[in-house]
C-alpha cells in the first residue's frame, strides 16, 4: 500500500468516527422545547401519544458511544488503519506461520516416517492410508471430488484407467510436478463442416475397432495418431486418453466431442510439491495407488 493510500485510509478513518461522535452529540442536544410540547397538543393519538422530538434513550446512545470506542481501541491495538501496524504487532501472516510451524513440528516426524517407506508397502497401512485420505480432501478433492471419482475434465483416480499410467511413481510424479494434456485445436485442419461431423463419429465409433471404409479415418491417422495412436487407444506418454474405451476424461456425447476438436483441450493438474512437500507427496501417492489396488489384477 503506497503511503498516499494509507492517509487516505487513516483520514477517512478518523473523521468518520469523529463524525459518528458529533451525530450523537449533536442528536442529545434535540429536546422538545416548550413550544414544540405545546404545537404537539394538536398531534396527540390514543389519548397520549405525542409526536416530539425527544432524543434518544440514554442506553441506547451508550451502545454507539461503546462502540465507537472499540472501534478506536481495536484500530490502535490491531492492523486496519492504513500502513499503521498497531500497538500489538499482530498479523496474519505470523499467525499462519506460527500454526504451520507447530503442526510442522507435531506432524512432520509422522509424515517423515512414512515419506521414507515405499509407496507399495504404505499402502498396507492403514494408519498412513488414513492420513492419506484427509490430506487428499484438504490438497486434492476440490478437483478429483472427495470420492475421488473425478468430475468432467478432472480424472476419475479410482478406476484402472489412467491418462499417465498408474504405477507408484507415475502417480507420485504427477503429484509433485503437476501434469498438463495438451491437444491443439484442429477443425481447420479436417476441413470442412461434414468432415469434422464425419471425424466425431469416427471417434465414437473406435470402441469397435477402426472403420477405416471411413472418410475420417485417414484424417484420423494423419491428424491424431500422433497422440492417440492409429488404433486410437491413447498415449500414456503425453497423457492422451484412450479413445476406444467407454472412460471419458469429457463426455462421448458428440457435441463435447466436436467441441474438443474445434477449441482444443488442456486439462491443467499444478504441480504440488512446493506446497506439500516430498512426503506428504508420497502419503498421498499411497492413498491414491491404494484406490484402485484393490480391483488391480494383483
Ligand atoms: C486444480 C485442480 C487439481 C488439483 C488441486 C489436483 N488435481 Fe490431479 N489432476 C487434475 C487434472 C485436470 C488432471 C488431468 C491432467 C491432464 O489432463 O493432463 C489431473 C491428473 C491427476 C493424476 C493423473 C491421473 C491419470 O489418469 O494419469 C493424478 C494421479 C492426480 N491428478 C492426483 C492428484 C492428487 C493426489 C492431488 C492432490 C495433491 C491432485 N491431483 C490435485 C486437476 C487437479
Ligand atoms: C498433440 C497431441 C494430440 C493430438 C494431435 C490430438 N489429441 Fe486429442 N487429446 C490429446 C490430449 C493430451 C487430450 C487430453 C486433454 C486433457 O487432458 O484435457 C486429448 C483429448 C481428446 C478427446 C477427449 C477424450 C475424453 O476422454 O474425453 C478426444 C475425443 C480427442 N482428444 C480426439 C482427438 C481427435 C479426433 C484428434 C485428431 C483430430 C486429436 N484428438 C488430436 C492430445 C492430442
């Protein structure tokens, strides 16, 4: 905040609770004068309701006069007037720092112990499966969903279809370094209107295997082998899904399908390990191994 900014914040501060202070005053000062009390003879209901213009009830008065004083000790005590760091020194930031530094040091050892173990023999465990699962609501469910079963565009991480592969240590990877599936936008190179309805229903169509008496599959092999494979079973390599199977990272409905293709798609995962660090990387790692291992032919 530049120093100008921070006058400005200091003085309309004040003054408006300066302002406050003199409204209060000056509305005590409005007693009904005689003459008032004697026009209201003329303005009287039920027999003895006047309309007067009395001032407010005294304790009335004292919750603003209170309040405006709190308002004056909180400012001189705690941060909020401008650049003015008040009395007490608190801030947000310490405080933060000061709560992750001591969770740091009741949990760090816990973390440290399982960081040093194998994602394989962690997943065994289910005091650090556990862990694993309230770290994954924390750092991981706003995308994957709190079942972790993805949602449109964030994959499903319980089943046996992976976009990068689902050994240990692709999963670990993708945790500390993020992942981002890259496909260009390519309508422009299908060409016209009827090849590009031509091509997404190529695409639905590769469950059963390519129909290469298609106009598209020739455009398919050109423009999206490279990728997707020429069988169109995927890339794990550059994260490109799978498109003979019935897993959809989008949707098989054919307009998502079309759309893919005209605007591209970027499926964005941010890397985690500066935020979580390598062992809680690894606690996770197991939880989410741990999802599918299970119906995994082991
Ligand atoms: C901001 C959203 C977001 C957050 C937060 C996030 N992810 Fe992801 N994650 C994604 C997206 C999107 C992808 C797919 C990336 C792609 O399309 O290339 C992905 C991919 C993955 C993959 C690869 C899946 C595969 O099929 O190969 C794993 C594993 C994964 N995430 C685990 C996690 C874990 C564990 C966390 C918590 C530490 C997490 N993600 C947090 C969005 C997120
Ligand atoms: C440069 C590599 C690349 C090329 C070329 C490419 N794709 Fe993709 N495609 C991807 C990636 C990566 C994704 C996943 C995007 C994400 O993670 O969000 C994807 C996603 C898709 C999807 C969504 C699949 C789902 O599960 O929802 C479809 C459909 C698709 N591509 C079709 C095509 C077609 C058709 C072509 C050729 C016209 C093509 N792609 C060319 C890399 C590519």
């Amino acid at each position: 905040m530049s120093t100008a900014w921070s006058w400005y914040i200091i003085i309309g501060t004040v003054l408006s609770m300066l302002g406050c202070f003199w409204l209060i005053f000056w509305s005590n000062k409005q007693r009904a004068s005689d003459e008032e009390i004697k026009e209201s003879e003329a303005h009287v209901w039920d027999e003895d309701i006047r309309e007067l213009n009395n001032p407010l009830p005294m304790w009335w008065l004292w919750l603003f006069i209170l309040s405006i004083l709190f308002s004056a000790i909180y400012l001189a005590v705690y941060p909020g007037l401008g650049k003015f760091a008040g009395i007490s020194e608190w801030s947000q930031h310490d405080q933060y720092n000061q709560e992750v530094a001591a969770a740091e040091a009741k949990y760090g050892p816990v973390f440290a112990k399982y960081g040093a173990m194998e994602v394989v023999d962690l997943v065994s465990d289910p005091k650090a499966l556990g862990i694993g699962k309230s770290l994954f609501a924390n750092y991981c469910s706003q995308c994957h969903g709190s079942t972790a079963q993805g949602a449109r565009g964030f994959p499903n991480l319980t089943d046996n279809d992976w976009l990068y592969g689902g050994e240990p240590a692709k999963i670990e990877f993708a945790i500390l370094n993020g992942r981002a599936g890259v496909m260009p936008a390519l309508a422009p190179a299908l060409g016209s209107e009827s090849d590009l309805d031509s091509m997404v229903e190529y695409v639905q169509s590769l469950a059963d295997g390519q129909d290469t008496s298609s106009p598209a599959h020739a455009k398919f092999v050109m423009f999206c082998s490279a990728c997707h494979g020429a069988d169109g079973s995927g890339n794990q390599l550059l994260g490109a899904p799978n498109l003979t199977d019935d897993t959809w990272l989008y949707s098989s409905a054919k307009a998502e399908i079309r759309r893919g293709i005209v605007e591209g798609r970027r499926g964005d995962m941010p890397a985690h390990s500066q935020l979580i660090g390598p062992d809680r990387a690894r606690i996770l790692a197991a939880y989410v191994y741990s999802l599918s291992y299970d119906s995994a032919a082991h």
